[in-house]
C-alpha cells in the first residue's frame, strides 16, 4: 500500500472513482483516494487532458498498463 503512478490524464477523475488497472497478467480494481498535480498540489478531481498526474495505487503498475475508470459522457452499456 503507498504506491502512486504517474498516469497521462485523459478524461476526468474524481476521488471515490473506482478505477481499473488493466496489466498483462489480468485487471484490478481499486478505488481512486486522491490526484496531486505536477505542482505538489491535491485535488478532489482533475480534467485537463494531456496532463500528467500522481494518483494512489494499491499494487505495482509498470509502464504500458492500462487505466480505465468511470464511464460518464456516453452510454457506457
């Protein structure tokens, strides 16, 4: 526990999303505790693309995995 990754923001998050990280070896689920922004700030939620965040991980993530959160513009059905 204590992990963070540095994750290319492409859509919004918002802490209490429950996220997915999607590895080689299966997907796990977690739930998203907090964002911090390349100033050192923290944020309840974030959504300027292309901008690289810190978020909490549970577990290893290794560069090329997958995540994937809430469905909230579309139909996700």
């Amino acid at each position: 526990l204590g992990k963070s990754a540095l994750v290319d923001l492409r859509g919004k998050l918002v802490a209490g999303d429950s996220l997915e990280l999607m590895t080689p070896n299966g997907v796990r689920a977690f739930t998203l505790e907090r964002i911090v922004l390349p100033d050192g700030t923290s944020r309840e939620s974030y959504s300027v693309a292309r901008t690289l965040v810190g978020i909490n991980m549970p577990f290893e993530a290794e560069p090329g995995d997958l995540l994937r959160g809430p469905c909230r513009n579309h139909d996700c059905e």
